[in-house]
C-alpha cells in the first residue's frame, strides 16, 4: 500500500509543479506573442500525463495484490511494489521539476 501511495503522492505533486510553473510561462508567452500560445501548451501536456504514469503503476501494483484470504503477500512483494511506487514516484517529482523549469523559461 505504501507504493501505491508514495506513486500516486509523488507522481501527483510533480505534474502539478510542471502544470502550474508552466502555466506561469504561457501567461508570459501570452502577452508579448498571442500566436505562441499553442505551441506553449505542450508542457502542460506533457506534465499532465505524469500523473496519468503513476495511476498506471499504482493500479498495476494494486492489481497485483490479491484479497487476504486468498493470497500471500510476502515480505519481497512488499519491498518490491515499494521500491517501484518510490521509483515512479519520485522519478515523476523530479520530471515534473524539470518540465515546469523548461515550460517557464524555454518556452
């Protein structure tokens, strides 16, 4: 439970980082080149569908996990969906940075 947690927290704060410092960006695109403002949307796409990446790793991860009764869960199961809900995660923190910082000024 605690990847699916930690992919979904994680993953979510860096699309939303990226969607607002990019969002930031257009405002400024906007004013000084209205005929920008669509070639600027793309990294709020892009932001956006990191979010869309950590569902998918936490849904695989909570599909993986059966009900109690019927199934096991190990002790390497549970480190393995934790290390993969804190890779995903934290690797969606850190390109929702990185695609806010270029959304902002390379746009």
């Amino acid at each position: 439970m605690a990847g699916i947690a930690f992919a979904m927290t994680f993953g979510c704060i860096g699309a939303a980082y990226g969607t607002a410092k990019s969002g930031i960006g257009i405002a400024g695109v906007g004013t000084f080149r209205p005929d920008l403002i669509m070639k600027s949307l793309i990294p709020v796409v892009m932001s956006g569908i990191i979010a869309v990446y950590s569902l998918v790793i936490a849904v695989l991860i909570a599909g993986d996990m059966g009900p109690p009764p019927g199934q096991s869960y190990s002790l390497f199961n549970g480190f393995m969906h934790l290390a993969c809900g804190l890779s995903v995660g934290l690797t969606g923190l850190a390109a929702g940075y990185a695609i806010g910082v270029v959304g902002d000024m390379g746009v």
